[in-house]
C-alpha cells in the first residue's frame, strides 16, 4: 500500500463514519419481520428492503440481489485494475 493510498482509505473512512452518524437505528418489529418475509432475497436483504420500504428510503447498493426492485438506486461494481 502507498501512502497515497492510506490517505484516500482514511479518507473514505471519515466519510463512510459521517455518513452512518446521520443515519437513525431502528427496530425490527413483527410487522418489518413479516413485511421483510414477502421479499425473495437473503434474509439480511429483505430486512435491509423492507426498512426502506417502511421509511419510504430510496435504497442505493451495488448488491445486485436489489437489481430491478422499485425505490433501489443499483450501480454495477467497476472492477479493480491490476
């Protein structure tokens, strides 16, 4: 790793920390459980779906599970170089 490297992943750190300070916990009632239960994805996916989905959140992911689903931003993953 070069130094300029570990200043950019420092960096994305700070941001990605930033980021998750401005977000809310919430709790996964019966109702989010049962709602997260009607979605055809991984278990962890359709909690993560279904809290959008309650909070009427635009959901923004590079999971390609989320691909054609409605309220998700999807983004393919640009491939490393190297």
């Amino acid at each position: 790793n070069s130094p300029a490297w570990g200043s950019r992943a420092s960096l994305l750190h700070t941001r990605g920390f930033g980021l998750m300070q401005s977000g809310r916990v919430v709790p996964v009632d019966t109702a989010l459980a049962l709602e997260a239960a009607q979605h055809p994805l991984p278990l962890a996916d359709s909690l993560i779906y279904a809290t959008a989905r309650r909070y009427q959140a635009v959901l923004w992911t590079q999971d390609e599970h989320f691909r054609d689903l409605p309220a998700v931003r999807y983004f393919a993953k640009i491939p490393a170089i190297g």
